[in-house]
C-alpha cells in the first residue's frame, strides 16, 4: 500500500501523521508512505529526519488584519494558490497513492481536494473540538473523517462518515521509560525535573514567566529544568536569562524546539505549557503532572477547553493567560513539588484521561476503507471488530 500524508503549520498538525505513519509501518512493513509539506515549514525537519520521503508544495493562509507585511504575504498566498491544483496533481502522479490523509494545515487543502477528485481514497484527522478552516471544507469532499472529541462531529458537519477516535500519539510517548530516558539525558534519578515549553513558535509571556521561574528554582531548590523558547523566543529567552544571570546554568537545558519529546517528557515530574489538543493528549499517555496556561489566541478559546480535561480530573493546574504572573507560577511550582506524592498522584489521574487506542482504531478503519468494507451507514462511536493487518 502506498500511503501520502499531508500536513503543516505546526507541531500539532505533524506529530499526528508522524503517528499515524508509524503505525501504519509498524502494521504493514511493506507500506510505502511519503509526506507532502511546506519545504520552509516545521514539517520538513521532523518529516525527514524520521526517513520518509517528502514532496515539496507551498500553500500558506490568508491574513486578516491588512498591515502591510500582511498584505504582502497575502499576495504570496494567491501566487501560491494559484499553483497549488497543478502541484498537487504532479505529486500525485509522481508518487502515486493508494490512500492520502490529511492531519490539518493549510497544506493538506489542495493535495487532498486533488485526491478526491481523481478518486483516490482519502481520510483526514481533526485534532480539536473547533475544527480548522481546511478540515471543515475538506470533511464533505474525503471518505472518511476521524475526529478527537465528539464536540467536533457536528461541527465538521458529516457525521455519517466521522468517527471519534481521540488524538493518535506516537507510541515512544507511551512507551519511554523514566529511568531510561534520565540515563540518556544524564540526569540524576532522585532530581525533580521541569519541562516547560510554549508551542513550535513560542509564547512570549510564557518565556517570560519561566525566565523568572529559572531564576528562582536556581537559587532556591534543585530542580533540572529543560525549556523550549520556540522560534521566536530564541533570543528574548537569552536575554532574559542574561538580565537574570543565569545563562549557561548546568540546571537550566535551553533548546529551540524539543525533538525527543518522548524522552523530555519520560524524564520530567511536572510540564509547564500551553494546551492544545495534542500536547494535552501526550500528557494523558505519558502520565504526567502539569501546569497548563492556553494560548488566548486561537479560535473559540479551544485550548482552555482541552485544558479543562486535565485540570477537572485533578491531573493538571489551570491557569490563564491573563491571571499568570511569575510569582503565581512560582508559587504552584514550589507547592507541587514539596510532596514527592502530589506530582505522582497527578501524574495518575493524568493516565486515567488518556486515549491509548486512538491509532488502533484510525488503523483499522483505514484498513477498512481500503477494503472497500466501509458505507454511508457507518455512525461515529461504532466499535469495529479488530482486523488483522493486510498484506
């Protein structure tokens, strides 16, 4: 079986097919699969540093707000518009799928619109309870549509070919093991350790507030903390830290992006981030603590909502945007880690959330459309019997 995923923007959208992908692997060793992306987009570098072919195509958003960067950015987006159908079909006959899935990102649009046109089977991922602009358009043209949250079906709008099937996460997040991530990492087992980050791109407010963290813990307690600045926050986290002195501190492990968020999170007690869907639902699977502060900035407040999940079954610690200071965030630290059981009861009630048998499931009905086994009777919730994988 030849298999092309499409997806982009942000790690949220590639974690998922990279899941997806490996499983498929894992089921089916002889599957080719390949991956379509914004060769300047975050894609690439996870994509390919995982070995699977990737097949270049520009697509970006439209903007909103007219300021003149925008408006200069918006023209880009119609020059690549305009060549996206003629792209998308020469990846297709180039690589010449059997399936194409998409998992979000502007990117995944044309490719799978050209799929479903052509008649090639086609299935798409929605990771949140507010679908993105592109899965809501892309629901009524595909085979078939997984979505993470039930609040999602009614609003993709085809609810007699959507199945709920939670967020796939990659098997390493379930199956890294503590002591061996803190041997790789070299950190001492009887250490607390904080993993913090604020999305791909990074969250301002949030280096900010860590900065201060840092300082603190570096002085007061013994903490191994591993912060990801994001992007954008390279250089704000760098001063921050210098103004803090506390730049090239042995404690303190400062990355752009983590690209072992298995391990990181394998060795950490408590993570300090943002909440959307995915990292929420890695949380859950790997059993931890956390502090959580949604991003204000994204449609119909969805982050707080996913946030909820955790914080309702006592995993997680809420706290929004406009109500964090430094000092609040210090505080919840410095109380959830004086008792060694508070982090490990949190990190319990966090596995008690967590959907383990999301791939499984998206696999076997996938397995399912290609066999054809699939009709407009199918209703979400339908357990299918598992199948076993094809040759």
């Amino acid at each position: 079986m030849r298999v092309l995923i499409a997806a982009g923007g942000t790690a949220g959208h590639i974690n998922p097919a990279l899941a997806i992908a490996g499983y498929i692997k894992e089921h089916q060793a002889d599957a080719t699969i390949a991956f379509a992306g914004r060769k300047e987009g975050m894609e690439y570098g996870l994509v390919t540093k995982q070995g699977y072919p990737f097949y270049h195509i520009e697509v970006q958003g439209i903007q909103r707000s007219l300021t003149p960067h925008n408006i200069v950015r918006n023209f880009k987006a119609l020059w690549y518009l305009s060549s996206a159908g003629a792209k998308s079909r020469k990846i297709l006959r180039d690589f010449k799928p059997d399936l194409v899935i998409g998992t979000g990102g502007y990117v995944s649009g044309p490719i799978l619109l050209t799929a479903a046109k052509a008649g090639i089977r086609t299935a798409i991922h929605e990771q949140n309870a507010f679908p993105g602009v592109t899965n809501k358009i892309l629901a009524k043209q595909v085979d078939l549509v997984f979505a993470a949250m039930p609040d999602a079906v009614e609003k993709l709008g085809v609810p007699h070919k959507t199945i709920v099937t939670g967020n796939p996460v990659r098997s390493e997040i379930v199956t890294q093991s503590r002591e061996e991530a803190r041997r790789t990492l070299g950190i001492d087992e009887n250490k607390i350790v904080l993993l913090s980050f604020g999305g791909s791109l990074g969250a301002r407010r949030i280096n900010e507030v860590v900065a201060d963290l840092a300082a603190w813990h570096l002085e007061k307690r013994d903490f191994v903390h591993i912060h990801a600045t994001g992007s954008y926050g390279v250089e704000l986290f760098a001063n921050l830290c210098a103004e803090r002195h506390i730049l090239d501190k042995p404690n303190l492990r400062t990355n752009e992006y983590i690209g072992d968020m298995a391990r990181c999170l394998a060795a950490s007690d408590l993570v300090i981030s943002r909440s959307g869907a995915i990292t929420v639902s890695e949380l859950a699977a790997a059993g931890r603590a956390s502090i959580l502060i949604p991003s204000p900035n994204v449609a119909e407040n969805h982050q707080y909502y996913n946030a909820l999940e955790l914080a309702n079954a006592g995993a997680a610690v809420l706290i929004e945007e406009k109500d964090l200071t430094s000092q609040k965030l210090i505080e919840t630290v410095d109380r959830l880690t004086r008792e060694p059981s508070v982090l490990r009861n949190m990190g319990v009630a966090a596995k008690a959330c967590a959907h383990l048998n999301s791939l499984d499931k998206i696999y076997v009905y996938l397995t399912r459309l290609m066999r054809g086994e699939l009709d407009d009777a199918q209703r979400p919730g339908d357990e299918p019997r598992r199948s076993e994988p094809q040759e």
